[in-house]
C-alpha cells in the first residue's frame, strides 16, 4: 500500500476540547464549513464523521466524504460509500465461527513465520455467550410463598361439590379461579410456608432475596431450581462450544467474552457495553458498531448507529476493514403527544412496527423526532428501536439528548465519561433538543405518530407486524380460525372450531381447545430491558395474587431476563416473589423463548394438542412469532408486553374480550377484571424511581466477566494457538488457509470448469446456508453418524457452526432449493461428466477428488435475504471458484468476494437462456493480471461459443481482497 494513501486529508478539522484535567482532540465537521451538514439527518452525521475520520483515500476516499456530504442527492442514487464501524458485537451462535477463524489464522501466521500473538481483533469486539440456554425447566418445585392479599398462601381446601360442576367454558369450577376455559383449576396439593435462606450480602444492600442463588453473588437463597437445572443442562450440551469460547476469551485481546448466565447480548449492550462516545488515545469520536445478530439495533435507541450483518462483514470490521453501504434513504418519524395511563412502550412498538411495514422502509434508515420522544424513556426508545428488523429498516435511530444521559447516569457509567459524551457531541451538533423543531434536519419523507393514539395491542398470530388490538383480540382469533392458510388463518373445519380435549396434569383434569394458551414468557431482551414494562408485570402480578388469581398449572410459564439488573430490582422492589406465585420464576438469562429455545411442553399437553389439532397458543414479550420458531406446537403465538403475558397467562385463553369478560372472581365472590387489577403509568414510575439505582448496574457489571462456578471450572487451554481436538464434532480448524504461502498468489483463470449447480432467480440464502435441524439422510447426519452420534445427538447446523466438515455437507441442503438440472426440488444435482445424480455435497467432493473446478449459474437476486456468513464459506468449501448470475444481492456479493469466489454478472439483456447456456458445458473465464473493477471477462465454452461478463469487483479493495485469495488471506500477509 503507498504511503501517502494513509495520509488523512482532513486532519485539518481536528480540534481541541478542554475538559477540567482533560485534553481531548476530534474531527470538528462543523469546521468543514458545509451548510449541507446541519441539513444532514443526525444518522448520516455519524456516517460522515467515520468517513471523514477514516479517510485514506484508499478503503475510505474524499468522494465517499463528498458523496455523504451531498446526501440529498445521493440518496437516490444507489451510491455505495465504505463505513467503518468502531466496534463489534457477536452472540454465541453467530460468535463462535468467527473465533474459529482467529484460531484458524494464527496457527496460520505461525506457519507462516510470523507473530500469532498479532491476530488479535483490530477493533474492539464484545461476545455475549446467550443463545445457548433453554426453557427445559419452567416453574420451580417450590410454591409456597405467602399471598398477601389474603388469596391463600397455606392449604386450601376445595369447597364442596368443586370439580364435579362445568362452567360454560367446559372446565371443572372453581370460586377462586378463572372463567375462561384452558383447564382453570388449581392444584389441590398441600401448599406450606417453608423459612427460606437468603443472601445476606443483597439483604444488607437493601435487596431482598427470593431465589435459591443470588444472582450476583452465587449465595443460597429461596427456590430457584428452574434456574438451576437449566444452566446445567446449558453446559452439558455446550460444553466443547464453551471451553473453545472462554480460550477465545484468554488467548485474544481487544475482545470481550460475556459467559453464559449473564444476560441478552443486546441488553448487556445497552446497559454495560455501549460507549455512546469512544476515547482512544484522547482521540473522540461516536461509538458505532455491527452485530452479527439482527437486533442489533437496539442500541439506536440509545444514540449510537448499529444493524446486523453477516459473519464475514463482522470479522472484516473486527479486523479494521471497512464495509459497504448504499447511501439511504432516511425516514424521518414525528412522534407527538404521549402514550395513555395504561398503555405500554410494547404496545408503541407493535404500533409503530405495523404502521412503517406498511409504508414500507426496508433498506431505509428510520430517525425519530419531535416533541413524542421526550416522553419515551431510553428503555422504551430501546424497545422500539429493538423491532427495527420486523419494520424493515437498517437503523431506527435516536439521537442522543439529556434523557440519554441521564440514562447513562443512572446505569452507573462513569462521570468522567459522561462530561466528555456530552461536550463532544453538542461540539460536533450531534446532540438533539426534540422541543426544538429548527434542529430538525431535512429528512427523505415524513410520517407521524400520536402517542396518545396507541392502544394496548398484541401482534400475531404468525407474524411481528400484524398488530391486534386487545380490544379486537377473541374475534380476530375467532375468525383466523376456519380462514384459508395463511398468515392470518389456520384452515379449521367448521365442525372442528368448538372441539376440546380433556387432558390430567397431578391427578386433576382440564380441558384445551382452540386459543388455549400453553405458553406464557416474560422474554427477550425486547421488554425485559425495560424496567417499566417489567415492574408493570411484577405490580399486576401482585395485585392478582392479592385478588386471588392464579395460572392454571400445565402453562409453561417462565421469566428470562436479559441481564441480572433485573433481578435485583424486581427483588428491590419486592414483586417477584408475586411473579414467582403466577408461576413466572427465573429460567434463565438468555434469548431462550424468544428465539425457539422455549424446551418440551409437559407430555399430557402436547399429547392433547396432537390429539385434537388444536391451534395452541403461546404469548410472549418477544420480537418474532413466524410460524414454527417458538414452539412446534404453538401454531398462534401474539407479541404482547410483560404484563399482557400475565394477563392471558390468568385467563388461560387468549378468546376473551377483557373489557366485557372478567379475568375470574375474587375470594369474595366479586369479578375481577383485568382493567382492577392493571396499574397505570404513574404507579409504575414510582415504583420505578425507588427500586432502579445505579448502584444495581455497578454491581452487576462490575463482575461481568466473573462467570459462575460452572464456567470457571471449565479448564480451557491457556494457549496463543488453540489445541485442536481432531475428535470434535462442534470445533474444527477450517481449511482456508492449508495452501496459503507467504508470496502474493499469481492471478490466474479459471479453466474447464463444470456447473455444479444451475440455479434460477431468488436463491436465497436461506437456500445456500446450513440452518435448521440436520436431517438423517443428509451428507451431514452420514458424516456425524461415522463419528458415533446417534440421530437425538445430531443436534442443528447452528450450533455446529464452528465446524466446517459439517457446514460444507450442508450448504444448498435446502429442500426447496430449485435445481434445473433436477425434476423437483431438493438438495440434489447432477455430477455431469458421468450423468450420476447424487447429492449436493457429494458431487462436489467428487470434483475436488478428480481435481476438476467448478461454478454455479444462477438468475436474478442471487444471495437475497439475510446476510449469513455460511453463505459464501459454504461454496468455496464445496471448490465453488465463481458464481456467473443476472444480478446479486449487495452483501452477499460482497461475501463472495470475500472469500475469494468471482461475481460475474450477464450483460444487460443476457441471461442463461437467451445464451442457451444448458450448464452442460465446460466453462472457461479469462481473468487479466491487471483485472480492474467492473471490466469486462470473456467466458469461453466447451462447445465452441463464448460471452462477456462483468466482473463484480467493484472496487479496488475488493480486487486487493480476491488478489489475496479472501479478506481472510489480505489480513493474515498484512500481519506478516
């Protein structure tokens, strides 16, 4: 690379903050002296300091400022610029292959003759271990607290000739139970009070403890075995996956490795790891980042700029390489007014989600403003900017303002910190005043929401944006029924719509039917990172229990914080113990529900579930209800806030109408309605102001890396080059760098090559990568099998994505993957040289074996959908070395060349048909030694004919990525 590329040609706008003892030095882009800056939306603000910041004029070059700068017009444009995030954040699923391949190349480097110690994340990078933990356990042996309301903590007596009536909902009656059908009855075992031990240490502190360990200091307290026995089955299934991680964790700087137990990636973020304004080196500038997990936009509520991406662009970031980006469209979206006493900031999101997927922003950015969001606090602005990827967006971004950092404050970060967050941001007019209408900034169209409109809503019953309003919730479910499949029906017969199936859990019978309600989760980071809606939950759980309500017993009812904050202020506060009496006990911390890892179902529901083909539902505080991705026999799940979840949970059905329907009658006899029992916004924030302290975050926090007891027992290498284990079926060093030599490669083309695969248009990647469960007949389950795993040992793609042989057998593995050499769908081609038709994996193999190349012919949006990583490993694994498509999606292209597989892409107007390309023939692409982006290459057949497609590189740096063999490759010779 020349010497002067490096040189910066804005260095002249750095200026100087003084800042008490503190000396701080920062791009000024006021000083650019642009009066197209101020009319800039606040999200392309950021965008442009990184590039002004980063400017090279290699990765990042002046007309990438200019083209930012003049955004107005660009944005219309399908401009690409470069971003350089200044930091990452991975998950557990996501994380591990990326580990994988820092281990990968530093045994490279070490080959090589270099420095292993050098790989290293070049930007900062954060992994939260949270995907892995599961619901198998839901409620806690014990329940046995005290009911202070006067609804019965000790024994309880039936009343005579209970359980020999039926309420007109077909349930066995009870005074003090619900009306409402799904097997209303209580347990009829003895309940004692029992002393239980507690956490002296909380107790001091002024927190009161209700659960067996304290989650902060591993101390015996109340009844907690649901916690208990779910992190151990965590570690049992996980254990290789885990010592590999936490040798990650002491072999590589400049990353942070969260263990398992300590939260949600994105709430951790929010709460702990978000800088809002970096310090390196005295040097200011925003805190930016991309996560290899699509709610990685939460963060935007909080005033930093972040999305999700794909393995590939994360390990690029990570390793100080810039991504590429359209230049968006900026959506701006007014909030007005504020929401009612008895709405919530979910039933905002579920609101706002349905109203943008409407107007339709995919691709967009979303910037909130207006006089609205001074009334949202940073967790509500974090629940809606969460839900970004279900509007469509790339970001739902709010600027930061005082609320953010009164935030800041209060989740314990330092003062020092904070008064240079704020000098700098108002330096750089980064910061907002929403009351003020001339900071607004010119937006590419805008749309308005009146806050006091929101009306408490779900959203379901199969997808996030199809908003319900409560109010509507029976007859839309009602009437989704018998209505033909499809998003908002389920295709039941007209004589199958009353049918029920009684069923017996601890020798009492109940009774399912359509709308039964058989999961109920307080979940996702979403919700539980809001102490509003959580201590909404925790009130209306206590007024239940004061009221004498209860959930029937075979709900799977379950509460899964995302971080132990939250623990500590339910506990402050001293509602979780009513939680924990509805049944709602700490599972765990981690995704869990919310991302299918909700566990079984007790045997005797699903078995009625079955038996019936019942429409079961499950309620959630989540982001995401496809079909399918909560439970398999949860055919209706509705998004819906903390304290809808316990309201449902109550009734057992989600057919009621709670304005007309009573939740069920108190020990008095009286009706108790939901409305009795729901408290307002007020009583919540009072609640709020005393039980959330700052000291709660500091103390949590502060032992972060801490682990617990099972995690520091794991005895992980201690090592600069991780000790492979050739017997691993979940780690395994990848082959991408076996052949890799010092001495930059020669270019040369491709010859001879055959089509192993001749795709149409819309091959997604969901069609290209590993994802699901590994079916038995598959490459994949043959490879696992002649390892000694049974079938039930198989486990999902995604949890062996640190093994490569696995991941291979399974790229293109998709059922429905349209081959035209094939007659019906599936994983299937045909290895043309002998005409054998045969497995996806298998015929590559072969190719490789007789040392033939070979490449894909696909049509339109090659690569669409979610950016995955496996996507582009995937092929070059099976010796893809260049796809020839009609046009790509942006990043996977991108990926494409990352690993060094060639994009070509037909001429306008030409395509595998009208070439009458059969793939058939033999392909050989002419590939210059002074390749330059965008040129033109000649593809000569095997029958004699030839054409011209462009070469998909469309930059410099892409070439100088392919010139190495991958980004992979570039970074590792860099090093040396």
């Amino acid at each position: 690379m020349a010497a002067e590329r490096l040189i910066n040609p804005y260095d002249n706008l750095k200026q100087t903050l003084n800042l008490g003892d503190g000396k701080y030095e920062f791009y000024s882009l006021p000083a650019l002296g642009d009066a197209r800056y101020d009319k800039l939306p606040y999200s392309i603000r950021i965008l442009l300091e990184s590039a002004v910041r980063n400017c090279d004029n290699f990765q990042v070059t002046e007309a990438n400022v200019q083209s930012l700068l003049n955004w107005s017009t660009t944005q219309h444009e399908s401009v690409e610029v470069p971003f350089k995030p200044a930091r990452v954040i991975l998950q557990d699923f996501t994380g591990v292959p990326a580990v994988v391949d820092f281990a990968a190349m530093r045994d490279a480097v070490k080959r090589l003759g270099g420095d292993p110690q050098k790989i290293n994340p070049i930007s900062p990078a954060d992994l939260v271990i949270d995907h892995s933990v599961q619901v198998d356990v839901a409620r806690s042996l014990y329940r046995n607290l005290p009911n202070p309301g006067g609804g019965g903590g000790g024994p309880r007596t039936l009343p005579s000739g209970v359980g020999t009536g039926r309420t007109p909902h077909g349930v066995r009656s009870h005074p003090y139970r619900s009306q409402h059908g799904a097997g209303q009855i209580v347990r009829s075992q003895s309940q004692t009070t029992a002393q239980k031990p507690v956490c002296q240490i909380c107790i001091n502190s002024g927190f009161p403890q209700t659960s067996d360990v304290c989650p902060f200091h591993g101390l015996k307290s109340g009844c907690a075995d649901a916690l208990e026995k779910n992190q151990e089955l965590e570690f049992e299934r996980n254990q290789e996956r885990f010592l590999f991680l936490k040798w990650g964790a002491k072999a590589l700087k400049n990353m942070l490795i969260v263990p398992p137990g300590s939260g949600i990636v994105h709430q951790v973020n929010l709460e702990y790891l978000a800088r809002v304004v970096f310090n390196v080196d005295g040097l200011l500038y925003p805190d930016s980042l991309v996560g290899t997990d699509s709610h990685t936009t939460m963060i935007n509520g909080l005033g930093v700029v972040g999305w999700g991406v794909g393995g590939i662009e994360a390990e690029a970031v990570m390793l100080g390489q810039s991504i590429s980006m359209v230049v968006p469209k900026v959506v701006g979206y007014k909030l007005v007014g504020k929401l009612g006493r008895l709405t919530t900031s979910t039933d905002a999101v579920l609101t706002i989600t349905k109203h943008l997927r409407s107007i339709g922003v995919v691709g967009k950015f979303v910037e909130f403003f207006g006089p609205g969001v001074v009334q949202l606090s940073i967790a509500d602005r974090a629940t809606i900017s969460n839900m970004c990827p279900e509007y469509g967006a790339t970001v739902a971004f709010f600027p930061v303002d005082e609320e953010s950092i009164v935030y800041l404050q209060q989740t314990g970060r330092d003062d020092a910190k904070l008064l240079f967050i704020e000098a700098y941001l108002r330096a750089n007019r980064l910061f907002r005043n929403y009351n003020n209408p001339e900071e607004d900034p010119t937006f590419s169209e805008v749309v308005e929401l009146d806050l006091s409109t929101v009306a408490p809503c779900c959203s379901g019953p199969k997808r996030p944006h199809d908003r319900v309003l409560v109010s509507d919730m029976k007859q839309d479910f009602q009437a989704c029924l018998p209505a033909k499949v499809s998003f908002k029906g389920f295709g039941i017969a007209e004589e199958q719509l009353a049918r029920t199936v009684p069923f017996v859990i601890d020798q009492q019978e109940y009774t399912l039917k359509h709308g039964s309600v058989v999961i109920a989760a307080i979940t996702s980071c979403t919700n539980t990172s809001n102490p509003s809606v959580m201590l909404g939950a925790g009130l209306l759980a206590k007024k239940a229990i004061e009221r004498g309500l209860s959930v029937p017993p075979y709900i799977k009812t379950s509460l899964s914080p995302g971080s132990g904050v939250v623990t500590c202020y339910l506990q402050s506060s001293n509602v979780i113990q009513y939680l924990e009496k509805l049944g709602f006990d700490v599972v765990g911390y981690g995704c869990m529900t919310c991302i299918g890892n909700s566990g079984p179902l007790p045997d005797p529901v699903a078995e009625a579930i079955e038996k019936g083909d019942l429409v079961a539902c499950g309620v959630l505080s989540g982001n995401r209800n496809f079909e399918g991705r909560i439970h398999p026999q949860t055919r209706a799940n509705y998004l819906a806030s903390p304290l809808l979840v316990i309201a449902y949970a109550l009734t057992g059905t989600v057919c009621i109408d709670f304005e007309k329907e009573p939740l069920g009658v108190d020990q008095d006899g009286k009706e108790v309605f939901l409305w009795d029992i729901w408290p307002t916004r007020q009583e919540i924030q009072v609640v709020e102001r005393e039980a959330v302290v700052p000291a709660m975050f500091k103390d949590v926090y502060a032992k972060i890396t801490e682990g617990n007891t099972r995690w520091n027992s794991l005895d992980a290498p201690e090592a600069e080059l991780y000790p492979w284990d050739p017997k691993s079926t979940y780690i395994k060093s990848p082959p991408f760098f076996e052949t890799m030599t010092k001495e930059l490669p020669t270019m040369e083309g491709i010859s001879d090559a055959y089509v192993l695969l001749n795709l149409g248009d819309s091959v997604t990647t969901d069609h290209i990568s590993p994802a699901g469960s590994i079916a038995r007949n598959s490459p994949a389950a043959r490879y696992l099998a002649a390892r000694g795993l049974t079938p039930r040992e198989f486990n999902s793609y995604g949890s062996r994505r640190g093994n490569d042989a696995v991941m291979a057998r399974g790229t293109f593995a998709n059922i429905r993957l349209v081959n035209k050499f094939m007659s019906k769908a599936g994983p299937r081609t045909i290895h043309v040289p002998s005409g054998d038709e045969m497995d996806i994996y298998d015929a590559a193999e072969r190719y490789l074996r007789d040392g033939k190349k070979v490449i894909i012919l696909a049509g339109k949006e090659y690569g669409a959908g979610s950016s995955r990583d496996w996507a582009a490993k995937g092929p070059f694994l099976l010796g893809v070395k260049a796809v020839i498509a009609e046009s790509y999606e942006r990043i996977h292209r991108s990926n494409l060349v990352g690993m060094g597989i060639v994009p070509l892409q037909y001429r306008d107007g030409d395509t595998a048909d009208t070439l009458a390309l059969t793939g058939k023939e033999t392909y050989t692409i002419d590939i210059p030694d002074d390749l330059r982006p965008g040129q033109l290459l000649n593809v000569k057949l095997s029958d004699g004919r030839s054409f011209e497609a462009v070469s998909r590189f469309d930059t410099d740096v892409e070439l100088a990525y392919f010139r190495n063999g991958g980004i992979l490759n570039y970074m590792i010779r860099h090093m040396l």
